[in-house]
C-alpha cells in the first residue's frame, strides 16, 4: 500500500481525467455560440450550430464506409469550408487527417497516399491535374471523393461523387465519442521532402488541443476574432488554427488564393482582425498599390513565421498601423511553438527598433515547456551573449509524436531527450533567441561562418529589392561565396555593382555576396523560399 496519502483512494475515473482532445473545442462552441459565424466562403456563411453538425454527418458518412481508429483519411484541398470541416470530422472517427500539400507533384503525392496507407482521398477539383497522375500511379484502387467548389473554375472531377454526396450518405450524425487515450494520433503531415521522400510527422489529440490553446493565448484572442485563411490549412494543419478557431468561436474566412487584392478586400469588407502569413505574404501587402489599402481602418494583427522575417519588411507593416508577432516553429512541433514576446519597455523605440527586436524568434509559447539553444553533440547549453551560434532544442507536449514508420529518424530527432530542430540561431542574454541559418544554410567562406539571413536582411534594405535570398556558391579559393538571388520591385533598377556597394557599406567585407543574380525566387506553398533550388543554380553557374 502507498504511503503517500494523496494516492490513497484518489484514483482518475470519468468524473475526474478526460482525454485532451481539439474536439471538445468545436461541441463548446456550437452549444455556446450556435447562431455566431463560424465559416465565410464567397456566398457561403455558416453558423457554428450548422458546421457542427455538418462535421458529424462527415464521421458518421466515414464511419459507414469502414471508416475508424488507426485509418488514414487523406485530403487534397484549398482553403475551403470542406477542409476547415475535415479537421473535426475526421479525427472524430478515430482516424487520422493526412491534409497533403497541394504544391506537391504526382510522384510525392503517390508516396504519400501510399506510405500512409491512405483508405480514401477527398480532393479539390483545382488540383485533378496532378491527382489523376497520382492516382495512376497508386497501384491500387482508393475512394476518392471531390470538393466540387463553385469558386473554382476548371480542373475535372475524379471521384465517384462531391463531398455533399457524401454527407447525404450520413443515416443521422455520428454519435459524439471522444478519444479515450490522448496520445492517439489525429494528424499526419508530411515535410517538404527537398532531399528525398518526405517523412510523416505524426500528432496526438493532446499537442493538437494545447497548441490550439496556445495559439489563443499568445495572441490574446478574443471570441469576436474574424481571422483570414492566407495560410494553407494543409501546413502543420493550419498551425492548428482550425481547431483554435473554435476555442475562441471566432469567424473564419476562406481564401482559396492568395492574392493581394483578395486579402485586401476580405480584410475591409470582412473586418479580418487576424491572420497568418510568411514573410513573402507581408512583403506583398506592403508593396500592395495604396487603393488596395483604403477603406481599413481597423487594427489587424499579423503572424509571422515560415522564414525568418527581415526587419524592414515588418517595420512595412507597423507603418501601416498592424501589430506583427513573429513565431517560429516547425512540422515537428505543431506550427508556431515559439513567440516573440513583446514587453512594454519596448514602446518607445522608433519603428525600425522595435523591428529589430520583432525579427527575432523569441522564447517558449505558453506549452511548450523546453527551449534551448546547445551544442548539437554535446547538448552543452551555448551562452546567453548572443553571438554564441548553437542548435535550436525544444521539448514539451505540442511536439510531435514521431515521423511514421521511420523509427531510425524518430530515434535521430530525439536524442538525448530533446527535439533537434536542425536550425541555428543564438540566445540574447534576455532569453530570446534569434535564428541565424538552417545548418544546412550556413556559408562557410575562408574558414568562417556567414549567416545568410543576415546578408538577406541588409539586402531587403535596399530600396530597389522586393525579395531576396542567398545560398552559398562553390569556390576554388574560398570553399564557398554568398551568392545573392534577387528580385526587383516593379519600375526599379538596380545593376550587380549597386547591390555590392550597397552591401560593402553595411557588412564585413566577406560577407558581401560575390554573385548577384536577379529574377524572381522559386517558393513552397507556404512562401519559403526553395533555396535548395538556388544552390543547384549557384552551382551551375
């Protein structure tokens, strides 16, 4: 018998332990907020009441197509009323949303339905070009069910019926059982896969849950949040926004593109109060023509994440009166597990100060309970003096479970009990942390270590420069040159002898880019630029 009187008699039971779960979030908000918007798409509008329900007749219609625990429901969707719903309806069977990249080309996807033992597809018309050579070359048969979106315009339908159909299937809707075990996994996401086939990161009920809930804190969300779809739900789930959507029973507005004059228009005529985007999404709104941004006066608050920041490109936004957070994360971890804290002391800085501070990553969100920048060997915690370059380490609950059916890998990331994000970065004696380069970006000229996001943040400060990113590019004498890929603002002018100069002014000598080549910039999805794509292209050159 234990000792310890607080274990005697004290057991969990139903009354007392309830698996966590982003489930119990979507019930609340339909039983508090039934007639409170839940969903905007073009003419669209539904209510938390009807999405609720529409959620459940998708479980049950699953459920009645053999459907359950363990099974992998793939999705190839835009940001649509259909997607936003497959978050709930899905896990709801016990099964697992493999929400896919819609960049993604016919091979990867075929990996990935058939790595994740995909038991059905439900795919957006936009993309039947590329599904349809997936699906050829699946080597097995597969439901597949369309998202028949009157927005989009084109594309063909693959399935055997729409999504609609499919919810007609449903007899009633699915009875509300929850998840017994919290550690169950809800998601699957495959990272991008730049060298080699992509490896599936693996949720729980429990990250999704606390993430949803951090998201809500760190960002002070209120229940009157109207917040637009920039970011593709398929990325770490939306970075879990669906499910913190219904903690705080806010509105969600659909964006099937993203478009500076539809962003524009969705935040006027919608009042967005929030929304999500990388950098290159800012960088657009910034250079957006000023018609665009007339007729908002509200106040917006932006996230940022996906690739660091440069600083002129929010202190663009804060001129413009948005108030930007800077998070970082990664698939691993959920989305955004790490924030960029701002502290009152701070107000008084001019706007080019307070981006400065804005463009560092930050400290721990609300649950993630470890954050260190180490030695990626030793583990040894580097100091806090930043200049000291070390890895980025995290552990807590909003971190993945592991990647599917690679225990080799899953073993490699968690070494020594912590999460190794394989990016770089240094820690302020404040406690913030400042990203310096993915290890793999690091160029190493003449035996020393140039940051190419800190020659990128000199180069967005040029005025003729509307984008940029620098890679390293062999050299006989010096092993490796930064080699800067640039892209021009529209009607500016700039020659290869101006960007030098102008970066000789501001950098160390052998910081300065050796190679200017201007053009546009190849991105994912998610606006981060392919900078493997730009070494390949340093290489040839």
């Amino acid at each position: 018998m234990s000792s310890n009187p607080y274990e005697l008699g004290l057991d969990r039971n139903a009354a007392n332990f309830v698996a966590l779960t982003p489930l119990t979030f979507l019930e609340r908000a339909a039983a508090v907020w039934p007639d409170r918007l839940a969903v905007i798409h073009g003419p669209v509008r539904r209510t938390w009441a009807e999405t609720f329900v529409r959620c459940r007749k998708l479980a049950a219609a699953l459920t009645a197509r053999g459907i359950g625990l363990g099974d992998t429901v793939a999705l190839m969707g835009a940001n649509t009323p259909e997607t936003f719903e497959a978050h709930f309806g899905v896990p709801l069977t016990g099964a697992v949303l493999n929400a896919i990249n819609t960049r993604l080309d016919a091979d990867a996807i075929t990996f990935i339905l058939n790595h994740a033992e995909a038991k059905i597809l439900i795919t957006d018309r936009e993309f039947s070009p590329v599904v349809k050579k997936a699906l050829a070359a699946l080597g097995r048969t597969i439901p597949v069910i369309d998202i028949d979106d009157p927005q989009f315009k084109g594309g063909e339908l693959l399935g055997e019926k729409n999504y609609e159909q499919l919810l007609d299937e449903a007899a009633s809707e699915a009875p509300w059982t929850l998840p017994t075990d919290e550690w169950q996994a809800i998601a699957l996401n495959y990272t991008s896969g730049t060298t080699g086939n992509p490896k599936g990161v693996v949720y729980h009920h429990r990250g999704a849950h606390l993430n949803a809930v951090s998201n809500a804190l760190s960002w002070q969300m209120g229940d009157n949040t109207v917040y637009l779809w920039t970011l593709p739900m398929f990325h770490c789930n939306g970075w879990c926004f669906p499910w913190t959507m219904a903690v705080v029973a806010g509105t969600s507005v659909c964006l099937r593109h993203v478009r500076v004059d539809a962003i524009m228009g969705a935040i006027r005529d919608e009042k967005v109060t929030n929304f999500c985007g990388a950098p290159i999404v800012l960088n657009m709104i910034n250079n957006a023509p000023a018609a665009l941004k007339e007729g908002i006066s509200h106040a917006v608050k932006v996230m940022t994440a996906g690739a660091a920041p440069p600083a002129p490109v929010i202190a663009g936004m804060e001129r413009m009166g948005w108030e930007v957070t800077h998070v970082y994360g990664l698939t691993e971890c959920y989305g955004p597990t790490v924030q960029c804290v701002w502290h009152d002391k701070w107000n008084g800085l001019s706007i080019d100060e307070k981006a400065q501070i804005k463009a560092r990553q930050g400290v721990r969100g609300p649950m993630l309970e470890g954050l260190m920048i180490a030695d990626p060997i030793s583990l040894e915690p580097a100091p806090k003096d930043g200049k000291t370059v070390g890895e980025i380490f995290m552990r807590g609950n909003n971190v993945m479970k592991g990647y599917l059916k690679n225990e080799k890998a899953t073993e490699e990331a968690f070494a020594g009990g912590w999460f190794h994000t394989g990016d770089l970065a240094v820690c302020h004696p404040d406690g913030y942390i400042e990203i310096k380069d993915r290890s793999k970006d690091i160029i190493i000229s003449g035996g020393e270590n140039i940051s190419s996001i800190e020659v990128e943040d000199i180069l967005y400060a040029h005025l003729a420069v509307l984008e940029a990113a620098v890679v390293a590019r062999p050299d006989e004498k010096w092993g490796e040159t930064p080699c800067a890929f640039i892209a021009l603002k529209d009607g500016a002018e700039a020659t290869e002898a101006d960007i030098i100069t102008f970066c000789r002014e501001r950098m160390a000598h052998f910081k300065v880019p050796r190679t200017i080549v201007f053009g546009g910039l190849p991105k994912t999805s998610t606006g981060k630029v392919q900078k493997f794509m730009l070494r390949q292209k340093a290489k040839e050159l």
